[in-house]
C-alpha cells in the first residue's frame, strides 16, 4: 500500500470503483463501438423541457433556491403523486428536491443508518447501494433474487438474513439490471415482511414510468402502513430523458425528511434553479413525451429479447427500465471474461453481470436505451462472437 492510500478511510478503501465505468473506458479508445453498456436515454431532454430552463436563464433565474427545492417543483411533485398514486405528501414538509437519486440515495443512507447497522439489498442491484451503504457506516446484506422467480425477492428469502442489528430494506424495482418488475401481492408480502421486523424501507422508484407489461408501477408507499415507514426515491433522469440535469427527489415522514434536509443543506445546499425549473414543466407538460419514448424502448426490448433468443443466449424477459441481462454461462466464459473478449473483438459495450453483485455472474447487462439500427448490429456482431469463441 502507497503511503497516501494508506491515509485514506477504511470505508473509502474498501469499495471498488463501478464496474461499469471500467468498459466506458475500453470504449471510448476504440473506433466503430456499439455501446450497450450506458444506462442512459439515447434521446434528447423533450424541447419544451430545454425551453422552460432557456426562459429562466432569460429571466435571470440564477440564484440559489430554498434548501428543500422550489416550492413550485415540491408542489408539482405532490400534484403528480396524488394523481398517479394517491399519495398525499405536503410540499412544504414531505419532500426533499436532490441532485438526483444518487445524493437522494445518499442522503437516505446517512440519514437513517447508523454504524453497523445492516441494510437488506436484494440482488442483482444498482451499483451505487451497497457502495453508499458502507460510506453511510452500515452493512451491506445481498440477498440474491433469482431467476426462477422472474427475479423478485421475497420475505422467504430475505427472513435467513434478518438479524437484530437489521434496519433497512433497500429495493429497486424495476430493476436495473435485471429488467424484473414487482407486481402488487409481490410488494404486499414485503410490507407484511417491512412491518414485522419494524424496517425502514427505502426505494428506488426511478424506472416506475418504465414499464411494458401492461400493470401499473404500484409506488411502495401505497401499500397500507407503508407511507410512513418508506422513503420513496424518484427522479427525472431517465423517464424524461434529463440525466445531464441532475434532479432527483425523496418522499417521506417529515422527521427523515427534515433530516435528510439538513445533509443537504451543508453538503450540496440546493439542486440549481435552472433545472428545477425544467423538471417543473417535466411534470406539468412532459407526460406525452414520456409515453413515446417507453413505446419507443419498448419496440427495442422486444427486438433484442427476440435476438438474444434466436441466438441461444437464454433470458429471462424484461419488463421494466431498459435493461435485459442474458445468462452467457453456455459459452464458457466468466461474465467479465464474455465482456472483455467481446469488447476487444467484436467491439460491442457491455457490463458483466457482477457489477451488480456476485450473484449477477453468469449474466451481462445490456441496455436497449439506444436505436434500432444499432441495436440490430450489437446482435449481429454478438451472434458472430458466439461463432467464433465457444470455450
Ligand atoms: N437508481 C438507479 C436504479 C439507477 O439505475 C440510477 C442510474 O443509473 C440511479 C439511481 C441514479 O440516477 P440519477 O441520475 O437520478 O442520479
């Protein structure tokens, strides 16, 4: 160890970087790549979203705002809520505008976990919840979702690895990476579950909007007694295609909310103005835009699910975000050895499914937030690969 890692702190020591950057970083000094590897809408913010934040740097609105957001934005939030959930949630005390879902998620983390407290994360996940969970102080528990159950977890599962110290439940569905989705009597049991180990939900609600099964996304804190146990993270990076924009927002109790607020108010004081105002007329007028692009990414889940199979590469078929995770196991290679091969022959992006933890080895992730064109070449190229690199 060089004597300046040594000096750092053992919670920043002990987490990787993200395993997905890594790929970016082959990609990005290579001619002629298809990425599927991105998270990201490929479309552009809708223009009257663009246009609401060149109104606002025309009127001069470059100012700091309240702590917890505009009010306009948090009452937008709450209107949206109880239209589409039949939520209620005060502007004024429930709600808390971030930068994103990552300082959301953060800022849940920090607020509510204290040193060993154990955080229960189901698994394959987002790569940033059990890296935020350690930075928090607390305990990462993965418990692996499988397969045979499209991917959903439940109380069964996750009950073996309930202990005192057990504080938080931390979901994210649908699911990046896996595509899995959870129904409502799937979320009823884990309320159930919720309500008698007295555990505080936090969950990551950020693909709600993309859904292709015909179901309705139920948010977590509809389900009864939920509301007040449950932190809800949502945000506008990719239903309304506004990564660049960084806006996010918690729902919850008004005790965590203030608390959470105070984090925000010394680490990052406020989300800036301009794209507060977008996602105020995200909310107001984007809706249109939004359904498009899900028709849209819809088209392409069905393109490269129907690929994957043609090919031999079994899986399990998406129903929410924008991801599909193939079982690559028939072809002898580790997830990071099919990724890494396939990048340096065949020049398609992907990311290993242990990126998202040890219990996604076996999987890739691909992300079908890119066109058709492309998408059909990834195929084609993955199908030639398999050809040619059988182990
Ligand atoms: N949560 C999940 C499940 C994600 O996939 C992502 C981004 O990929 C985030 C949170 C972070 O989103 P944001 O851009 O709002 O910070």
């Amino acid at each position: 160890m060089s004597k300046w890692e040594e000096r750092l702190s053992p919670q920043v020591r002990s987490i990787a970087p993200s395993g997905i950057r890594k790929f970016f970083d082959i990609a990005a000094k290579m001619e002629d790549v298809i990425s599927l590897g991105v998270g990201e809408p490929d479309f552009v913010t809708p223009w009257s979203i663009r246009e609401s934040c060149v109104y606002g740097l025309e009127r001069g609105y470059t100012s700091y705002t309240a702590n917890r957001g505009t009010p306009e934005l948090r009452q937008e939030i709450a209107n949206h809520f109880k239209r589409r959930h039949d939520l209620t949630y005060s502007a004024e005390t429930d709600i808390l505008v971030t930068v994103g879902v990552s300082e959301a998620l953060d800022l849940a983390l920090r607020t509510v976990v204290s040193p060993g407290d154990e955080v229960l994360i189901p698994e394959p996940c987002y790569v940033s919840y059990q890296a935020c969970t350690i930075l928090a102080g607390g305990v990462p528990v993965n418990v692996a979702a499988k397969i045979d159950n499209e991917f959903r977890i439940t109380p069964e599962e996750l009950e073996p690895y309930v202990t005192p110290r057990t504080k938080v439940l931390l979901i994210g569905y649908p699911n990046n990476p896996t595509g899995a989705i959870m129904e409502r009597s799937d979320l009823e049991k884990l309320a159930d579950f919720a309500e008698k180990y007295n555990l505080i939900v936090i969950s990551d609600e950020i693909y709600g909007d993309l859904r292709y099964s015909g179901s309705d996304h139920i948010c977590f804190a509809q389900l009864p007694n939920m509301q007040d146990r449950t932190i809800v993270l949502n945000g506008f990076s990719k239903a309304y295609a506004m990564t660049g924009w960084r806006i996010g927002y918690a729902l919850g109790n008004p005790e965590i909310i203030a608390a959470m607020t105070k984090i925000h108010q010394y680490t990052m004081l406020c989300a800036p103005i301009t794209a507060q105002m977008a996602a105020v007329e995200a909310l107001r007028h984007g809706e249109k835009y939004m359904k498009k692009m899900v028709a849209e990414y819809n088209r392409r889940r069905k393109l490269i699910y129907d690929g994957f199979k043609k090919m031999g590469l079994d899986s399990f078929e998406p129903k929410g975000a924008f991801y599909i995770f193939p079982n690559i196991t028939s072809t002898g290679y580790t997830s990071s050895e099919f990724a890494e091969a396939l990048i340096n022959s065949e020049h398609v992006a992907l990311v290993p499914g242990t990126a998202f933890g040890q219990s996604g080895e076996g999987h890739v992730r691909c992300s079908y937030a890119t066109s058709i064109d492309k998408i059909s070449e990834a195929l084609a190229r993955i199908e030639n690969f398999l050809k040619n690199h059988k182990k």
